[in-house]
C-alpha cells in the first residue's frame, strides 16, 4: 500500500491511543520529566519506569537521536518506545539530524518488534524548544521515507496536543 495511505493525524492526548506501540519524547536520563513523558509514566503506571531503570543500569540511559523500548504498563498501547529528542540550541548544532534519527530509529526498533502501528508526539516541540514548523516537515518527511521503503508498518499516527502542531502536521501530510 502506498505511503500516503499509512500515515494518519489526530489531536490530543496519546497515552489514550490504541496503537502496538506509542512513542515518548523522553529525556536522555530516562527517568521520567514533564510534557508527554510525565503523562506516559502517570498514566501507564510504575512498571514503565521500572524497565526504564533497567535499561538505565545496563547501558546507562539513552543518547539523543536513539530509541529504547519498555513495556507500555497499564495503557492501552503494548510497548513504549522512549526516544531523546535534541534540544534546539540555535539549528547548528546537528538538531535537525537528530529529531531524523529519533523518528527513524522509533520506526526501526518498532520494526523489530514486530509493531504495525506506531503514534509519534510532536517531539522536541515542547521544553526543548525544536521550531514547531521545522520539526513537522522533519517528522513528515522521515516518517513518509521510511514507510516508502518498509512495507510492515500498517499505520504511523501523528498524535498532536497542540492546535498549530495539528495545523502544521496536516499542511505537509497535504504536500506529500
Ligand atoms: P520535549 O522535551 O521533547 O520538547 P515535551 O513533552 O515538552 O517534549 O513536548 C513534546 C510535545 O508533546 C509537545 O508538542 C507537547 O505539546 C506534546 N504533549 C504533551 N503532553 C502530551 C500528551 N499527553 N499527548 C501527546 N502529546 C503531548
């Protein structure tokens, strides 16, 4: 099925989605924060945070730009896939490499565990302040590559907390 066909786009609260696996926009200590993270943990539950604390002891938290994945706890999705997003730091400091690296390594690892559904917040978008306009056309993109060249992903879904993320989502899903 072509691309265009398996992205979809929502507004509101992720943890609410039914999907095999939902992603957070976590931090690199992987030990729980505010925004979408905070919302995940409260919501899913202390099983999250306790593989957390595995994944931490055995290699030490999670580097910006890579993913983990744990249990998803008491939500309605099976996994949580936990990617750091970078800091927006002025643009010339790789950011825009590493939201690609967080979009496909998510995708990959969803991959590899057998997922064909997957829901994305609008990460770095939050505290970490990635422009809003420029992390959509990275989200879109990257996500619309990686579905070009995987056929086992059945559905990505831009899940957007925020009307303007929805509106900005929505104009480069039209442009695809
Ligand atoms: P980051 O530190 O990567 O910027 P944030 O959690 O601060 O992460 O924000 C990332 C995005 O997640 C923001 O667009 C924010 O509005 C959104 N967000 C916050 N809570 C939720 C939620 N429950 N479901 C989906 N998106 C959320």
């Amino acid at each position: 099925m072509s691309f265009r066909n398996r992205i979809d786009l929502t507004k509101g609260d992720i943890t609410k989605v039914k999907v095999d696996a939902i992603v957070n926009a976590a931090n690199t200590s992987l030990l729980g924060g505010g925004g979408v993270d905070g919302a995940i943990h409260r919501a899913g539950g202390p099983e999250i945070l306790n593989e957390c604390r595995k994944i931490v002891a055995r290699q030490g938290g999670c580097k910006t730009g890579e993913a983990v994945i744990t249990t998803a706890g008491n939500l309605p999705a099976r996994f949580v896939i936990h990617t750091v997003g970078p800091v927006w730091n002025g643009g010339d400091k790789g950011e825009e490499k590493k939201l690609t690296d967080c979009y496909r390594n998510s995708l990959q690892l969803a991959v590899d565990n057998k997922c064909s559904t997957i829901a994305f917040p609008n990460i770095s978008t939050g505290v970490y302040r990635f422009p809003k306009a420029a992390a959509a056309q990275i989200a879109v993109h990257t996500v619309a590559d990686f579905l070009d060249a995987n056929e086992t992903l059945g559905k990505v879904i831009f899940v957007c907390f925020d009307e303007e993320s929805y509106e900005l989502i929505s104009k480069e899903m039209m442009l695809l």
